[in-house]
C-alpha cells in the first residue's frame, strides 16, 4: 500500500491544532470499543442478505476462499466491518445501499473496494468476511470512516486512517502496521510484530501471545499503552520530550530518554513521543 502523503507533514505542530476539534468529536462518538459495538450490532449476522432496513445487507459479493490472498478496501467515509464468515468463502457485502458509493474489482487472487471520489453524503457501511483460517493480506485505508475488525486472521495488515477511529479484536495477525493522524487505536490479539505511527491518536495494543519480532510506535501527542505477558522478554527503548513514561512490569519509570529490560530481552521494541505518555503493564 502506498504511503499516505500526510505523513510527511503531520509532526509539524501545526497538525495537532487542526485536528484538535475533531479528535474531541470522535472521542465522544467512538472511545474504547462502545460506539463500535453500536455499529456493530446494527449488522445483518447472516440471513439470505436479501433483507432490506437498517443494518441489512443490500449487495453481496462472494468468492471461493482459495481463490483470494489479498483483500484491498480504500474507503473515504463508510464505516467498515472485518469478521470470520461462516461458510469458508470470502464475502464483500455492502449494506444499507453502500454499493451506491463504491466501486468492486476482483482478479488474480485480489479483491478490492473503493468509495468513489464523488461520494458526497455517503450513507451504510461495508462488510468484508474471511474464512477462519485465511492466511492472506489485508490492506485498508480510510479517511473519517471507522474501521472494526473481529476474530480474523491475516498474514499481514496494512491500515492507515486520518481520523476514523480503528478497533482490533481477537485477531491473529502476523505483522501489524497502523498509520493514523488523529483516529484512535485499539488492538487486543495475537500479532508477531507491529509497526505504529500517529500523531494525537492514542494506541492501545494487548498481546495475547509474546511478539515474534521487532515492534515500534512512534507518537507526536498521542498516549502509547501497551500490554505484554509478564513472561515476554524484552528490551524497551523509549524516549519521550515532555511525556512520562511507566513499565509496570519492571517497575521502571521516568521521562526524556531510557531503558527498560524484562527477562532474557529478546524482544526489541522502541517506544518514542513528543508528549504523549507511555505505559507497559
């Protein structure tokens, strides 16, 4: 996926002032998991996709789930929905008449979704199911729309957003890497390694297992909360201008610049903000 432009410019300070109001809608609309959920729940779970009414699946498209490695959704505004299908294919359902907004192509082993440029007053969401076993790429990008992902797994995932809150549940990921300017974070689930970048979004990330491989998160403002299994050996370098920083497993503490080591310090991660705080539990 190619990288967002914005990323070149959005250290500037001058980021933080312009999407200040925004950060404090989104918050209100979509902190923790809660205002997913009411997303969430509005989904049609199944049925003929026939239906017609709020949260009912008015277009979908289905693919052998052999046939698919690579999923691609770029969406400017719509909601979407990543969860396990129940029949081993992979679906792409637009509901509540997304399909009006959005454009499908499919071939070599790809699927992609678009949200046409000219989507003014866009209205449902989209709904993207893997089998439970799929081991291919996810690659999705956003703008304002929020994005859940629910019991996946994927060899890779590739996401960035500019304001759209992101949620990761359960899922099984072997490398994770988030972009965003000022939507939040959430991840819980088993990921090998992850990459981060943000500005004022904060990032909350639970591994259920040890990661595999090197992991960084870099923040401007945004809060970097991380939890590890006490067992994980790691190294954690961190470093911070104004922000404090706390390992409650090693009971370390401070700001500006350190280290903190647990067990055999096998796992490399790097930690680093202007103000944002940084915490391990």
């Amino acid at each position: 996926m190619k990288r967002n432009k914005v990323f070149a410019i959005v250290w500037l300070v001058v980021a933080l002032a312009l999407t200040l109001l925004l950060i404090q809608g989104l918050s209100k609309g979509f902190s923790g998991n809660g205002g997913f959920q009411s997303l969430w729940d509005r989904l049609d779970r199944g049925g003929d996709g026939l239906a017609e009414g709020n949260g009912s699946t008015t277009l979908r498209n289905e693919f052998a789930g052999t046939d698919i490695h690579q999923v691609k959704a770029e969406l400017r505004s719509l909601p979407l929905f990543v969860e396990v299908s129940s029949d081993g294919k992979v679906h792409v359902d637009f509901l509540d008449g997304a399909e009006s907004f959005c454009k499908i192509r499919s071939g070599g082993g790809s699927v992609s979704v678009e949200q046409k440029r000219k989507s003014k007053g866009a209205s449902g969401s989209v709904r993207v199911s893997l089998p439970s076993s799929w081991q291919g790429d996810l690659e999705l990008e956003g703008v304002s729309g929020p994005v859940m992902l629910d019991g996946i797994t994927a060899d890779s995932l590739d996401l960035e957003s500019v304001s759209g809150a992101v949620a990761i549940t359960g899922c099984a990921i072997g490398s994770l890497d988030l972009e965003t300017v000022s939507g939040s974070v959430s991840a819980d689930g088993s990921f090998r390694k992850v990459s981060s970048e943000t500005v004022s979004g904060s990032v909350r990330v639970d591994f259920k297992d040890s990661p595999g491989g090197r992991c960084k998160f870099e923040s401007v403002s945004g809060s970097v909360t991380l939890g590890l299994p006490h067992g994980t050996g790691y190294t954690l370098d961190f470093s911070s201008m104004s922000g404090s920083f706390n390992d409650e497993i090693t009971g370390i503490s401070g700001s500006k610049k350190g280290s903190s080591k647990n067990g055999d310090g096998g796992i490399p991660i790097k930690v680093s903000t202007m103000s944002g705080s940084i915490k391990v539990y």
